[in-house]
C-alpha cells in the first residue's frame, strides 16, 4: 500500500455549481477551495441545504461543477474544461440510507466489489472480506444477512466493504445520522479503529459539531447556501483517540471556538428554509 504521504490527498480550487444556469440559477457552492491532506479525517459541517453533499458528489463524479478545480494527488478530476469527474474505485461513497444488498450474505456484500470489478476471484475475495470482517470487529455476523444484524453493525460492514478496493478517498455522507447516541458513540470508535489499519482520506460530512471534532484531523465549517468554507480548524488533539477526549479541557474549547460560526449559519439557513443538499 502507497504511504499516506502520496495517496489520497485532495484540493478543492476556486469551485463553483450552479443548478440550472440557464433558467433557476441556484447557486449551490460559491468559489470553495479546500485542501486536505492524504491521509486526513476531514469533517464537513454545516447546515441543511448548504450544499455539503453538492461538493462530495462533485469528488465522486456523481456532478459536474460549473467552474473551478477538484485534484486528487495533483491528478485533475473535474475542471471548468471537465466539468464531471469519471466515478473511480479510487474513491468510494458511503451514503446515509445504506446500500448492502439484503438477499446477500454480509460476508457476500463486502467481497461483491472486487469480484464484479474482475480484480480478484470469489475465493481471493472471501478471503480478503474475511481477514477485513475480523479486523473490524465483525466475527460472527459473515453468514447473516443485513436484516439480521443491528444498524450500527450494518454501517461497519459498509465501511468495510467500502475499503475492499483499496481506495484512496472515503467519502462519508451522514453514515450516522440516523443512529442513537449511545451507538453513536461506538461507531465512532471503530471507524476509528478501521482508520488506523487503513489510513484512508476520509471526507466525512455531518450536522453534528461533536462528531465532528471527536473524529477530525481538520474541521471545515460551511456557510449557508451557497456553500464555501467559513472556518477551518485544525484539531490538535492527538490521534488515536477514545471517548476520553470528550471530558478534555482542549476539547470543550474547540467546541466553544466553533459553536458561534456553527450557530450562525444554522440560522441563516432555518431563516432561508433551506432542506436538502
């Protein structure tokens, strides 16, 4: 595996998406130009509608942008020249509703990308997925299938099957949204734990400041539609971390340096009825 000096890293440059520009107009990201690091958690925050997931679809190849530039390891993904990114097995999506497929082993679902890619064979492949399970925590659920397992469970066996190919980007919408605090809390840890075997660029976009902070190498805070970075911090808090950071005097003063920039946008956004995006 590459070192994360040289893999994964991603530059934002001077981006903007506007929907409909020929009618509506919308202006979902105005002139956004962020770098991450190879190898970093970078969290996304920002309110509903702001445009958060606009730019990870960009990075995805799911969008095109109207102009600007999106990088990956200097390598130009998207450009006003180019505007839609090829989808690659460099980066990989995890969305907030799931996608395993429920008349699949969970075992089946985590080795099904490389075996339909042709890159490895269903034995190679099982292997792998196996050697993975047991890395994340995942004994004893290979022969279940999605509905017999808990939805924090599912969400790992997502994240897993998502680094199955090796990619150089994780890209994470929400995967915790719909989760209790409690499993919450232990789905941070192991993503954690999945990270530090992998190293993987995660982009990883959330509502929640906490989350955010606990998890983050670096912390983007967005504005209200249109999207662009109003506040990125830099979390020195040293990795790994556990669920001791929370009770941390550093960490309670991050929360405090971010909360009012977080506050304001979220009103901006409430006042402007934004929803989606």
């Amino acid at each position: 595996m590459a070192t994360t000096e040289t893999r994964g890293a991603i530059r934002i440059e001077d981006v903007v998406k506007i929907y409909d520009p020929d009618g509506a107009a919308v202006m979902a990201v105005d002139h956004c130009s962020l770098d991450i690091a190879a190898g970093e958690i970078c969290m996304i925050v920002g309110p509903s509608g702001c445009g958060k997931t606009t730019l990870l679809n960009a990075i995805a190849g799911f969008h095109e942008i109207t102009s600007g530039r999106i990088t990956l390891d200097g390598e130009v993904l998207c450009s006003t020249d180019r505007p839609k990114s090829r989808p690659g097995s460099d980066r990989v999506v995890v969305f907030q509703n799931g996608a395993l497929f429920p008349w699949k082993t969970n075992l089946d679902n985590v080795a099904f990308g490389p075996i339909m890619q042709g890159k490895l064979s269903k034995a190679e492949a099982r292997e792998k997925a196996l050697s993975m399970m047991a890395d994340a925590g995942l004994n004893g659920v290979e022969h279940n299938y999605p509905g017999e397992v808990s939805s924090g469970v599912r969400r790992r066996i997502e994240i897993v099957r998502a680094l199955m190919n090796d990619p150089k980007v994780l890209l994470l919408d929400e995967p915790y949204r719909a989760l209790d605090s409690l499993t919450k809390s232990v789905m941070h840890e192991a993503l954690l734990e999945i990270y530090y075997r992998n190293k993987v660029t995660i982009f990883f976009i959330t509502h929640d400041l906490e989350e955010a902070i606990f998890l983050g190498h670096k912390v983007a805070i967005m504005t209200s539609r249109p999207c662009k970075p109003k506040k990125v911090l830099t979390v020195d808090i040293p990795h790994p971390r556990d669920y001791g950071v929370l009770t941390s005097k550093r960490f309670r003063e991050l929360i405090e340096e971010t909360n009012e920039a977080v506050h304001e946008e979220a009103v901006k956004a409430f006042q402007s009825g934004e929803k989606e995006g």
